[in-house]
C-alpha cells in the first residue's frame, strides 16, 4: 500500500472531501495538521511552494490539492499511484 502524507487544518473542507476520497479507497495516510505549527507550515512552503491544504504526497511525490486528486482519479490514475 502506498505511503500518503496529507498537509492539512481542521476546518478545511478540502481536508475532508480528499480524506474522504482516500477513505472510500481504504487507504490510510499520515497527517501532519499545520494550523497551529509554524515551523511544518514553513516546512509544507518550502516543500510545495503552496501556502494552501491539503497538500497530498503519494510515495513522496506531490500529487497537489484535493481538486488534483479527484482528477486523478477521474483520470484512471489515481488507484495506480496507491498500488505503488
């Protein structure tokens, strides 16, 4: 199963709707809440060059936001990426 990190704040609705995808999928991932952590805000900013969440890595690759990860699995590609 594949290694998901989701950058994320508690009243982010687009928290909820990827960590609902990945749900629906029986994936689990590691979440790391930046709301109240300046230095893993600064450390996602660095990482990302994006101040917004979630920020989700699949096996260390960036994949985006919650909109780019609805794409992918529109796309077909997202199942895939969780095999790995």
């Amino acid at each position: 199963m594949a290694d998901v990190v989701i950058y994320t704040t508690p009243i982010c609705p687009y928290c909820v709707r990827a960590k609902s995808l990945l749900k629906q999928k029986g994936v689990a991932w590691t979440e790391i809440d930046v709301s109240r952590d300046d230095n893993e805000r600064m450390a996602l900013m660095q990482r990302t060059k994006q101040r917004t969440v979630p920020q989700i890595f699949i096996n260390g690759q960036h994949v985006g936001g919650s909109d780019d990860l609805y794409s992918l699995e529109r796309a077909g590609k997202l199942d895939a990426l969780l095999a790995g």
